[in-house]
C-alpha cells in the first residue's frame, strides 16, 4: 500500500483509509463485533494505517460506539495507526452542533477514553451547519489540547457544503485547520473548488462516501428495494434508476483490463483527483475493503480515460 504525506502534516497515511460509521451504528445494517475484529485487524494486515471514527458514530443511546469497537479492534497495534476523530455532535444529541470550548474538551477526554490513547492523530470539527455554530472560545482549548499533546493534528469534516465552503476556506487560508474531509466520488464532484484551495495550499484532504451510498458498487440495480429509515431509503424509484443508469455509464468508460470492478474503477477515480491525500473505505468486511485495496495498486487512469468520464457529468447528485 503507497502512502502519502497528509498536507504539510508530518502524517504518511495509506492511500485507503477504513471509515468506520458502519462498526458503530447499524445505518449500512448490523456487523458483528468478531466481523469489526477481523476487518480492522485485516485491514492493517493489507496496509491501511488510517483510521477514521466519531462520537456521532453509535446509537441513540450509547456514543462512540464505534471509536470502542475500534479501539477493541487494534488491540496492541493501536499505537501504530493513524486515527482520526470529531467533534461537535454526538449519537445522543446530534443537533444542534456544539462547536465550543466545552464540548471541545468533554469530547476529546471522552474519546480518548474510548480509543484508549493518549492522543488523537487528527481532529474534526464534525459537519458544522453553518459559521454561527462555531464559537470563538474553541480555538482556544484546541489550542491547549495541541499543547498538552492530546491532540496532533485539526480539520473540518465538511457538510453542507454550499453554507461553509467559504468558512473552511478561510480556516484552511488562516492555517486554523490542517486538513479537511470532502464527499467525493464520480457522483458529487461539487467539493473540487475547496480541494483546490486545500492543494494550493499545501493541506490534506480526506475523501470519503466515494461509493456514493452504494450506487457505485455495481451491486445496486433498478429494482433494489432499500429498508425504509435507511439513508438510500428516501430516493425514488425514478432517482433510483437515474442513478443506476449514471454508475452503468461510469462502468463503460473507467471498467477495462486493468480494472476489473466499477467499485475499483471508483477508488482508482478518487485516488487520481489532484490534492487527494487518502480515500476512506467505508467496508464493513474484508470482501468489501478488497476493491479498494486493488484499486491502490492499479496504475492511474490516463487522462483519455479521465476526460470521458468527465464528459459523463451532468450534475452532483446529493451526498448522504
């Protein structure tokens, strides 16, 4: 697995990250705890180094749920992967976000407890609204946090990304933050600008929902029934199709020789935009970790290839 610096941090990470929402919740459907076990374990074994978790990551009446299972999951090798965390919002109380001194501190105590460390490698702000959640008073106790060594590392994982584009701009231009985390896949390419920025100015960037919910597994069809309250189970059966038709495209243009799976085909994709620093695996076993594992390994698409897939976009298709 090839590695590369996260923005002028002094962190190499693996190209693929393992994401880890569907450990600490069932929004992907249930995993079993020996199942967690043996990804994060395999995972490791393949060459993943970087570990991405939350507090918002669990149910409604237990946090960080999967920063536990995690922390179970390393066991003894906890200390030497790259793990990233967040803040701002909980299982138990998602909205509205806490982007304050408080919940700063509470939030980072109680994720090291969880993960059993000493520090976090990389901290998020966790999906803030808009620019009048943050307070000015965080700043400061991250601060402190960086110098009593609990934490390395900060960014902001954005979403709404028309409302704080601007925002994590300006933190990425004031050196506030050190990386920022992005929706990106052949799907939703509206976070471009930002990674743009982010490049320019020497940041890391952490790309994630790079499968777009699934549609780009190639294992969704038109007539894929999704559990009502699931994340896909709000589209359509018109939005359905739409979808299923734009992967199929995705799947003549970037799927060849080398490329064997549009999930492969998917990976390889991110991990050839300019500023990507990693992409995050959302894999809840090792058969589903597999293709993006492969896809680190393939040689990058030509820019041919690139530009007919660019071609293909007619517009971003919303983000979970």
């Amino acid at each position: 697995m090839k590695k590369r610096r996260l923005g002028r941090t002094d962190l190499h990470c693996s190209e693929i990250g393992l994401g880890t929402w569907a450990l600490g919740s069932s929004v992907y459907g249930a995993v079993e705890k020996v199942e967690s076990e043996r990804l994060i374990q395999g995972s490791i074994d393949k060459g993943v180094n970087f570990f991405d978790t939350a507090p918002l990551y669990g149910t409604k009446e237990k946090d960080g749920v999967a920063e536990s299972v995690l922390s179970d999951g390393l066991g003894a090798r906890r200390s030497d992967v790259i793990i990233s965390t967040k803040f701002g919002r909980t299982a138990t109380n998602v909205v509205p976000g806490r982007f304050n001194a408080k919940e700063a501190r509470l939030s980072c105590e109680a994720s090291l407890r969880r993960l059993s460390r000493d520090w976090i490698d990389l901290l998020f702000f966790h999906s803030p609204f808009t620019p009048s959640e943050i307070d000015d008073d965080v700043w400061m106790e991250l601060g402190k946090m960086q110098e009593e060594g609990k934490v390395r590392f900060l960014g902001h994982s954005v979403s709404m990304y028309n409302d704080t584009c601007e925002m994590s701009a300006d933190w990425l231009r004031d050196r506030k933050v050190d990386a920022i985390q992005v929706v990106l896949s052949p799907f939703n390419r509206e976070t471009r600008p930002l990674i743009e920025t982010a490049l320019r100015l020497d940041c890391g960037v952490v790309a994630r929902e790079c499968m777009a919910n699934g549609f780009l597994s190639g294992a969704i069809t038109k007539d894929t029934v999704f559990a009502e309250g699931s994340l896909n189970g709000r589209y359509s059966r018109e939005e359905i199709g739409e979808r299923v038709d734009y992967a199929e495209a995705l799947r003549g243009v970037l799927v060849g020789e080398d490329v064997k799976t549009l999930s492969e085909a998917t990976y390889r994709w991110v991990l050839d935009q300019p500023g990507v620093s990693l992409a995050l695996s959302g894999a809840k076993n090792l058969a589903e970790l597999e293709d993006s594992i492969q896809a680190a390994g393939i040689q990058s698409y030509t820019p041919v290839v690139l530009n007919a897939a660019e071609a293909l976009h007619e517009k971003d298709f919303c983000p979970a």
